[in-house]
C-alpha cells in the first residue's frame, strides 16, 4: 500500500513538472508570437535630413499679398521632379506665383519666374530657371509634366490664376513658351493638371483642373455680399431677445477675408486634345468631362486632378478633388468620352454621404493584393479620405480612412500635398500627408495653428488594427515634421541611392527638401520607361514586380498630389530580395512585355518592344 502511494506521488509529481514545463515552453512560445508582433506593429528608424540649404535651394514663394485680400493667395503653389535635361538624376521645379497687375507699376502682369534646380548628380542643385526661360507673366500654381510631341525631353505645364502656360523643352538647353500656337492657354483658374494619352493614339493629352469662377470683380462682389450678411446678423445680436447675451464677433460666422469657396460659381474643367504634336483642340463639351447641375451649369471646384486606369480596361480614367463640392470620377468609356461616376461608385461623398473639401489626389494600391484605393485630402477636422474597391470591377468603393488607420492624425490638419511611397523600401506603400492652414487669423478661429506638421504613415501590411500607422520622430527624426504652411508637395530621388526623398513648398514661405537616409537597409529596383508606339513618356504604363508570391503594382502619372507631380521613373522596394522575380509592363499601346530575374540596386532603362541591356 505504502508502495502503491509512493508511486502515484510520483506519477503526479512528474506529470505536474511536465504540465509546468509545458507551460513555460507555451509561455515562450507566446512571447515569441507577441514579440513578432510587436516587431510587425514598429517603423523602422529612418531619418529625415532637411538639407534645402546645404543642396542650393534658396527659393521663397510669392504669394503676391500684401494685406491678404485676394482668393488665389491662400491656395499656394505646387513643385515636382523631372528630368528636364536627360543626364539621369531628378531635376526640381518650384512654381512661383509673384505679384498682381493691380499691384504693379504697369497694367501687364509682372515677369514671374519659376525656379528650376538643376541636379548636379549628387543632391546638389543650382537654380536656372531664368536662364532657362521659365519666365511668364501668370500667376503660378501648380505644374505637371510630359513630353507632349515625344521628342525625347519633358515638357512643362504651369497652371495659372490667369492664362496658363506650357514651354517647351529644347533637347534640355532651356524652354520657350509655345502656349499660344499650342491652344493650351486656359484663362480661368487652374490649380491642378495632368497630362494623359486619354485616346491611346501615342500622343499626350492636357486635362486642366479649374477651380471657381475669380477675378477681382467678382471678388468684390462676394466681398459686399459678406459684409451685408454680417451686418445681418450683428443686428440680430442686438435686437434679438435671445441673442443679446452674447458678445457678436464676426469670426464667428467665418467667410474669410476673400469669402468661401462656396460663395463662388463653380467651372469647368478642360480636356485639350493633341492633333499633331504642335497643337491642341478642346474637346471638353464632345468628351463630357464638363460636368454641370440640373440648371445646366458648371459645378466643378477643382484643386487636385489624379489620372489612373482604376478598373484596368486599359483606358486612362481621372478623379477630381473638388472643394465643398462631392468629388469626380471620370470614367474613360473607350470612345472619346468620359461618364461621372463619383456618386455612383462611392468615391464622391465621404462615409456620411458628405461633400469634404477636396484639396489633393493619390492613386495605390497599397495591399499589394491587385486592388486599387484613392487617397484624397481634406480640410480640417474632415479626415483624409481613403476610398477602396476590391470589387473586379471597380464599381463599388468604400471610405476605409478610419479602418485602415488614417483617421486621428489626418484630422489635425488643412491638408494638402499627399502621395504614396514606399520610403523604407520594405515592398509596402507608405503614405506622406502635408498640412498647413489658410490664413493666420482664420487658424486662430479653428483654434489650430497656422503652421502644421506633416504627416508620415508606415504601411505595416495585414494587420487588425489596420495598414497605416503615424510614424513619430522617435523613427524619423523631427525635421520632417517641422511645422510650415505646407502647400504642394512630391518624392524623387535626388541622389541616386534608390531611395526616395521628399519636396514640400510653404505657401509664401521657402521650400523644403527632406533627405531619406534608408542606408541600404532594403533592396530597391528602378525603373525608366520610355514609350515607341505609346507617349513617349509612358505615361499611362502599368508596372507589376513580383517578389516570392507577393505582386506590387504602379502606374506613370503626371500630376497627382496638390500642383505638384512627383517623378516618373518607377520605384519598387524589393525587401531582402537581390532581384525580381518578375517584372510586367503594360503599356498604353496594349504592348505586353515580361522579364525574368531582373536585378535590383540599380535604375534600369526600358524601351517599349525592346529588351533590357544586360
């Protein structure tokens, strides 16, 4: 008996210090899951050098305003990237916007010149834009570019608060305005614009993004109907009952000093058409892109214009950030002509079926699963917008903001410049959000500062509590976030390291430039596509990259953001991956061209129909 005790003492005893030991190997086992989580949940420490002027980058914009009375200067200008003379590092462009007719010593428009930085091959820049020949006498906005006659060298198209501009590039030894014997010289007030094969017939197109109907009349107009609106109401505070407790500020019914954008008449926007690689025709009525009310008038507000094959019949279609109006989306039927769709597929309102001010525009697809999401800025306390289809055939989008991670930080700030990059070349793309307020009193009466951080997303993949999370300065250091009254912003990269950096310009301030230190902690592939039978450009070009079982996916636009355009060669992060398994281009022609194994590090050259130099 006492054996038998003895034994079955033995028994549990043994049994309990396997069931502990089981549990502590669980417990490991689980700490191990949870540390790989935590791990998946952190953005890698990459940090941002602002380096404007050890680059050469002195450029300080003129918004024209003395005393901030008129519209146009709060909106602020755009910049972008390009290659302009072909010696393979990214060029800048900084818009400037200069003084009024009004304010000027003569009745013309005074000379406004666009400062154009040229790259020295290592980060380093030096302004030609006067000796290039960006001179104008408009009011600068934005830009985008495009080799419109497919000569070989990107073209330049300032959009303008008067007669826009488009100079052509001579083989990259300067630029001559051609807007008048091309057809281009829109007179309203275009913010945002984008070059796009919209026929698929080889050459580049011009959509021009007008914004409302301004001019200093009209200004005037809204200026008095303000001030009696105002009087109204400060009258009632004195004879009114009830109101006569509270002190009446005006500020508290905010018009601003130039009114609201929704006390102007909407516009229209403007397809040009290129006939010949020399002139352009509007075709705006024919191809339905003047979208108008039950009245037959034009409602449009444009500030960003995004162009993209969103459900990949192979013809370009275009998203319009409107201002306190629902957004476009302008559906390319093949034919010539186009179809809103905005309203219809979800993209035009946000989650609570509310216009938002639209500001800026990016196209991605951010889950590397074949989907496609468009990303839209707002205004203050609206929340950017993320609106996502899985849907095959694109008909149906829903705002995942909120889902994916994008809502308490978006909702800090005015915001402007947005677009998606993969700046840690994981594979993944992140997301960078640029604020900044209208004007300073204006601020004060939303109770937010007139100079605003920027905003950084670290895509972290799959995860339940959504892609994106706000990268702090813990993990990119606080020079990015540098409060300014952010305007237009775009990526490149400046000094052919593979990854990329990143331009914002300040409305009435100077320009920034953000170095990524990514060190060659991930691999990256490059790519530069230059189109035969299609644009020369390749702007239109699907790209898909394939890494062990997972597929990314970019397309070649011109314009995007706010004003800005960032640069057109393709950048994929391959990881920890040498190589890509597979790299698959479509071009605008239908052209389908794959390659096998193609090596990373580097910036590689496609030419549309050929294969790749070894």
């Amino acid at each position: 008996m006492k054996r038998r005790v003895i034994l079955i003492f033995c028994i549990l005893f043994y049994a309990g210090v396997v069931c502990v030991w089981l549990n502590y190997q669980n417990q490991i086992a689980r700490q191990r899951v949870l540390n790989d989580l935590e791990d998946q949940m952190r953005p890698p420490k990459i940090l941002f050098s602002k380096i404007t002027q050890d680059a050469g980058i002195d450029f300080v914009h003129d918004s024209g305003s003395y005393d901030g009375l008129l519209f146009p200067e709060i909106t602020g200008p755009g910049c972008g990237f390009f290659d302009f003379d072909n010696d393979g590092d990214q060029d800048i462009l900084l818009v400037n916007s200069g003084k009024w007719p009004h304010r000027s010593s003569d009745a013309s428009q005074p000379t406004v010149i666009h400062s154009l930085y040229e790259n020295d091959g290592l980060g380093h820049f030096e302004d030609v834009g006067e000796k290039m020949g960006l001179v104008a006498r408009s009011y600068g906005q934005g830009v985008c570019f495009g080799d419109f006659d497919n000569d070989g060298f990107e073209d330049v198209y300032i959009t303008c608060a008067g007669p826009n501009v488009l100079f052509h590039n001579e083989n990259g030894k300067g630029f001559v305005d051609v807007t008048v014997e091309a057809g281009v010289g829109c007179a309203e007030w275009s913010v945002s614009a984008a070059f796009v094969d919209y026929d698929s017939d080889g050459l580049l197109d011009l959509f021009v993004g007008n914004f409302v109907q301004w001019d200093l009349a009209k200004q005037e107009e809204v200026r008095v109907k303000v001030e009696k609106t105002l009087e109204k109401i400060g009258k009632m505070f004195k004879e009114h009952e009830a109101l006569k407790k509270y002190e009446y500020d005006p500020q508290m019914f905010h018009y601003g000093k130039y009114g609201k954008p929704d006390l102007y008449k909407g516009n229209f926007c403007v397809l040009y058409r290129n006939l010949d690689a020399k002139r352009f025709r509007d075709v705006s009525a024919e191809a339905g892109v003047q979208v108008k009310n039950n009245r037959g008038l034009p409602v449009a507000k444009a500030l960003a214009v995004g162009v993209n094959d969103y459900n990949d019949d192979g013809w370009p279609d275009i998203a319009i950030a409107n201002d306190n109006m629902p957004d476009f989306l302008l559906k390319n039927l093949g034919n010539g002509t186009f179809e809103e769709v905005g309203q219809k597929t979800g993209m035009a309102n946000d989650y609570t079926g509310q216009a938002r001010a639209g500001m800026g525009t990016a196209w991605a697809d951010f889950r590397n699963d074949g989907s496609i999401a468009l990303a839209v800025s707002n205004f203050a306390s609206e929340v950017v917008g993320l609106y996502h289809s899985q849907d095959p055939q694109r008909r149906v989008f829903v705002d995942v903001a909120l889902a994916q991670g994008m809502g308490a930080a978006s909702r800090m700030g005015v915001m402007w410049g947005l677009f998606f990059f993969d700046y840690d070349l994981d594979g993944r793309l992140d997301f960078y959000l640029v604020n900044g307020h209208t004007y300073a009193d204006e601020a004060e009466t939303h109770e937010m500062p007139y100079r605003q951080k920027a905003v950084l997303y670290w895509n972290r993949g799959p995860n339940r509590k959504g892609y994106f999370l706000p990268v702090g300065t813990e993990f990119a250091g606080n020079k990015l976030f540098t409060p300014i009254v952010g305007r237009g912003a775009a990526y490149g990269d400046i000094d052919q390291d593979g990854d990329l950096d990143i331009l914002v310009v300040a409305n009435q301030g100077p320009a920034n430039l953000y170095r990524n230190n990514c060190n060659g902690s991930n691999q990256f592939l490059r790519l530069k596509l230059s189109g035969t039978k299609s644009n020369r450009s390749a702007i239109g070009a699907k790209v898909r990259v394939l890494t062990g079982e997972v597929w990314q996916r970019r397309e070649v636009t011109s314009g995007g953001s706010y004003a800005s355009q960032s640069e057109l060669p393709v950048t994929f992060g391959l990881g920890s991956y040498a190589s890509a398994d597979e790299v698959e281009i479509t071009w605008p022609s239908g052209l389908k061209q794959t390659f096998q194994q193609v090596a990373g590090g580097k910036t590689i050259e496609i030419i549309e129909g050929q294969e790749l130099n070894p």
